[in-house]
C-alpha cells in the first residue's frame, strides 16, 4: 500500500497529534469545571472569617440613599433595591463591601440598567451588603448555601434601615436582581407577608433573573405573581434565557436554591416557577411579539439620571416552563460579553427597560393611596 510523502513512518508525530486532539477536546469539555473549581474558597464557611459589617446608619453602607446624601423627593415611592453578583471571588465566600471592583460594576452596569427603569417614579436605595461570591451561585454545596443565607443577614438589616429612613407617603417597592433577587424573595415573605402594616404600603416586588415558587405566592399569603400591569401588592419574578436555548433552562435549574419554611436554602427540585413576562407585567404562556417591547437599553457607564436610547418593538418573549425564552435584538450592543466569568453573571444591558418603568409607574399610579391622593387634588384643583 502507497504511504504519503509526510507519513515516512513518523508514528510518534501522529500520537503527538491525537494526545493534543484529546486533551484539547477533554479540556473544552470540562473548562467550566476548570474554572468554577479555581473560584472555590477552599476553606469551610465556618471557620471563614467575614468582612467587616456595614452600618446602615451611615451613607458610606449604602450605594445610593437620599435620605442620608440628598435628593429625596416625597412626590415619588421609595425603591429598595439589592444588586446582583459582583464579587468573582477565589479565595472568599463573601465580597467585602469596600471592595472597588465590585463597587464600580455596581456603579457602572447594574445600577443605570436595573435600578435605572425605577428612578424616575421612585427614591432607590440600594445597600451594600456582604454577598457571596460568584462560586456560591455556581454550586449547591452546604458551604455556599451557608454563605448566600449569610448575605441575607445584611439586606434585611439594611431593609429595617430603610423602613425607618425612608420619607415618601407614596408606597414602596423593593427590587431584587439574580443573587439579590433570592434575598428580596426571602424579604417579602419573611417581613412584608407577615406586617399588615408594611403590606398596606406595599406598592410590588420584581425578582429579576430570579427563579421563585409559585407555591409561596398563592392568595392564601396575601401576596401573589401579578396578572396585569394595574395590580399592585403582587410580585414580578422572571428568568430569562435565549430562545432555542433550553439547556440555558436546565443548568439554571439544576443550580437554583430556594427558601424552605425553615428560611435555609434547599434545591428547587420540581418546584413550579413564576414566569411574569415583563412585556405584558402580567403571568401568561402567550407569546408575546416584538410589537410590545417598550424598549431594551445598554445604559453601562451612562452617568445617572441620564436616560438610555430605548430600542423599542425588537424583543419577544414567552414564558415555558416557568423560564422566559427571549429572542433578543441582532446587535452587538445586546450581546454576552465573551469571558466565562462575564456570562455566568447578569446581563450588562437590559432587554426590558422600557417595559419595567412602564410597569412600575402603572402600579405605582395604581396603588390605592396614590390614586386617592390624586382624587383629593383633583377636587382641590377643581
């Protein structure tokens, strides 16, 4: 049999190649694995010693709090707001609140794109707090679930702080983001369920990129998924994936915790989520056309109260399963940043922008104080 010129009997050049081919192949295969297991504190929660508390009685402990830096107006509601995952980590559990590089992400991309659609109708205050770091969100090990219930400790601190600054008649909101968005889940039911009081002031609660039960939002406990843009005292939870994409679905299952009745995180199991499509503000499995998107955003680096270009009439989504499937506007501009690191947190742009201020200010204008407060000017001015 003729050999080709190259080949000369050269076996040890052929297994170099198919050792190189192999270890290439096992290395794309288990690079995830490679670099969630580089991110591992490798030290028990336990015996871990946690950054410094924030005192929320001081505006150093806080991103944003008009009430101790300005700017608080009683003509808008109140808006708690929990950031989502910063902290890479490596060798912690928790970020220290002083850590620069996760305060600028903060600064930068998540406050103009997630607190930003709530800022022209509500007063944000937005704690800093000791989150866990990205491994925790990555894993369902005893470790970091002990740091995620840890982190709830500082925001419902930080929650009490602000009950007790805040200044507007107007109702309040709280808002949650990915990690953030777990802990507000937590808050609502922990303390707003439970206090008559702060449920009648109760104007709604967003869950963003989160995964909720529905099992602990039925009409029984007072507060429920939103079914329309007019409701308020509801909630909107929703996680979003790309559409076509039903192993992003999975993973993100598989990864998900939740609160158990005794407040400590458990696997979501076969749990059925709350999927509110933010296009409608409303619990449907219709499939929502682009024709009603109010407008994506990349609002990154914009300085605040400055408003983003809204792309409007580009975005489609239904809700499956309990996840969003979205079909996404074809620019670079709403694209995945390319590390590994950048993708496995929240989005640096938001696809619902628009929709979210629009359905903020739709319940805000509907909670039953405001709309007898207008009805009293009314009269006045009439």
């Amino acid at each position: 049999m003729l050999k080709p010129r190259w080949f000369k009997g050269n076996w040890s050049t052929i297994a170099l190649i198919a050792l190189a081919s192999v270890i290439a192949l096992a290395l794309m295969m288990f690079s995830d694995d490679i670099k969630r297991h580089n991110l591992d504190p490798k030290v028990p929660f336990q015996t871990y010693r946690r950054p410094a508390a924030p005192d929320y009685g001081k505006a150093t402990a806080w991103y944003m709090n008009p009430s101790l830096t300005g700017g608080l107006s009683t003509r808008k509601a109140d808006v708690f707001f929990v950031h989502a995952t910063t902290y890479t980590g490596g060798k912690a559990w928790l970020g220290p609140i002083d850590d620069r590089g996760t305060a600028t992400e903060i600064e930068q991309v998540q406050l103009p794109n997630y607190a930003g659609p709530f800022a022209s109708e509500g007063n944000i205050y937005a704690p800093r707090y000791r989150q866990a770091s990205l491994y925790s969100m990555l894993t369902r090990r005893e470790d970091a679930r002990e740091a995620r219930q840890f982190a709830y400790g500082d925001v419902e601190k930080a929650f009490e702080a602000f009950l007790k600054q805040r200044r507007s008649p107007h109702g309040f909101v709280v808002v949650g983001v990915e990690q953030g968005g777990v802990l507000v889940d937590r808050l609502i039911r922990s303390k707003i369920m439970s206090d008559a009081g702060l449920s009648s002031q109760f104007i709604a609660g967003y869950m963003i990129e989160t995964l909720v039960p529905t099992s602990a939002y039925k009409a029984t406990n007072g507060v429920t998924a939103c079914a329309n843009r007019s409701e308020t005292g509801c909630v909107v939870a929703y996680l979003s994936v790309d559409d076509g994409r039903p192993d992003q679905a999975i993973q993100a299952e598989r990864r998900a915790l939740i609160w158990n009745e005794n407040n400590n995180l458990a696997v979501l199991g076969k749990e059925e989520t709350i999927c509110v499509n933010p296009l409608t503000g409303g619990v449907t499995e219709e499939d929502i056309d682009e024709r009603q998107s109010l407008g994506a955003a990349n609002a990154t680096g914009l300085e605040w109260d400055t408003p983003p270009a809204l792309v409007s009439r580009k975005v489609s989504a239904r809700c499956r399963g309990g996840v969003l499937y979205v079909i996404r506007p074809n620019s670079p501009t709403f694209r995945d940043e390319g590390t590994w690191i950048a993708r496995m947190k929240v989005n640096s742009y938001n696809l619902f922008y628009g929709d979210l201020k629009t359905d903020f200010r739709d319940r805000l204008y509907s909670f039953p104080y405001n709309q007898k407060a207008r009805a009293i000017a009314s009269e006045k001015t009439n």
